[in-house]
C-alpha cells in the first residue's frame, strides 16, 4: 500500500470496504445548483471520498436560504459557491472546484452530472446537453416539492422514459413559497444521490430509474 492508499483507507475506514472510495476519489461530478440539494449533496459526496467535484451557481447566499441549505449565518451575502468552497475545505480538506455561473453545458460535460436546480426549464436545457453524450456516465436529476422528493438515475445513451418526465414551467404545479422545502426532504435527497451514486459504481444503470420519497405517507417507491 502506497502512501496516498493508506490516507484513504484510514479516513474513510467506516466504509472502505463498502464502496470503492479509490475510483469514487478521482471520479468526475459535476453538480449544477448549489442551493438545498446541491450543497448538501456536495458535502455528502465529499465525505463519502469524492474529491474531484465541480459544482455551478450564480446565486448569493439569502436569509431565507440558511434553514434549508448548508450555509452559515455569516455566509449571507456571499456567492453561495464561494461559501461551499470555504466549508468543504474545512470539514473535508476537499478543494472542491467552483463557477460563480450557470451551466451551460459548453464544458465539464461528462462523469456524473447532478442537476441540483430549481425550475423545470434549467432541467431541460442541462438535458439536453446531457442526453446522447457519449462523456456523461450518470444524469441524476432530484425534484423536490414541500414532503416529496422524486429522484431521475438516467443513463445517458439509454434514457428509457426519462424525457416523458419533462415538461414546461409553465405546466408545474405552484406551491406556496412557505410550502417548497425542509430540511429533512433535503437530506434525504442528498443521502439517496450518494447511494445511487455506490449503485452506480458497483452495477451501472440502464435506461431511468425513478425513486419516489414522501414524507407525508412515510413510503418509499423505486421504478
């Protein structure tokens, strides 16, 4: 065992044996939004041992934005990136790599690419960007509404019935701006991206699977 193999397997001890944390190490994810979703799933997937992440946003950091996502008080009026970079660094010594702007697919298009947004529109054009590309491993496209979260795993060159999940904004259901998210819908997003990421690593994905988690009913759905 080299030096760098005995760093890992010491700090990552827990789950060593779990998951191949070497590959997950120099694996390529890039996460598009840094908001709920996106910024716990990019301190859940540094803690699993992914180092070579890469997450976008052109977005700072609001008041309303510290009960849902991993920001501190202190980061308010900070780009939310900025903030992340700072954060991951300290809990994780993961230099996480940043873009104070939106993606738009013209580069980092490939590995795992994680659609952490907010609106059905940004979906579609990270979409297709993603769809056919021969670069791109993995499409994970979480979806969030007050208790319940759906979970897109899309194989890229195999999307099977992804694209008849896709529709306009206009064509969105609106929930009030007090009913969007919590906390634990978060989490339990961000916890589930991690564990579609192992299943990944260990057996692929073919066409799309779909997670469904509601909170409101206590039930779980995989399709």
């Amino acid at each position: 065992m080299n030096e760098s193999e005995g760093v890992i397997e010491n700090r990552y001890s827990r789950h060593w044996s779990m998951l191949d944390v070497g590959r997950l190490h120099t694996l390529p994810i890039r996460i598009v939004g840094a908001g709920s979703v996106g910024s716990f799933t990019c301190l859940s997937l540094s803690k699993m041992g992914a180092k070579n992440i890469k997450i976008y946003d052109d977005d700072m950091v609001d008041e309303h934005n510290i009960s849902n996502q991993f920001y501190r008080t202190q980061d308010v009026g900070e780009f939310k990136v900025d903030a992340l970079q700072n954060m991951i660094m300290d809990f994780e010594g993961v230099p996480i790599q940043i873009e104070n702007e939106k993606w738009y697919g013209n580069n980092d298009c490939n590995g795992i690419i994680i659609s952490a947004v907010d609106n059905m529109n940004a979906r579609k054009r990270i979409w297709d960007k993603v769809k056919g590309n021969n670069d791109v491993s993995l499409f994970i496209d979480p979806r969030m509404g007050g208790r319940v979260a759906r979970i897109y795993a899309v194989n890229p060159m195999n999307p099977g019935s992804f694209e008849d999940t896709l529709y306009d904004d206009d064509d969105a259901e609106q929930e009030r701006c007090t009913e969007r998210t919590i906390i634990y819908n978060v989490l339990g997003i961000s916890s589930f991206i991690c564990k579609i990421v192992e299943d990944w690593m260990k057996d692929g994905v073919e066409g799309c699977r779909e997670l469904v988690l509601d909170y409101q009913t206590y039930t779980l759905l995989t399709r």
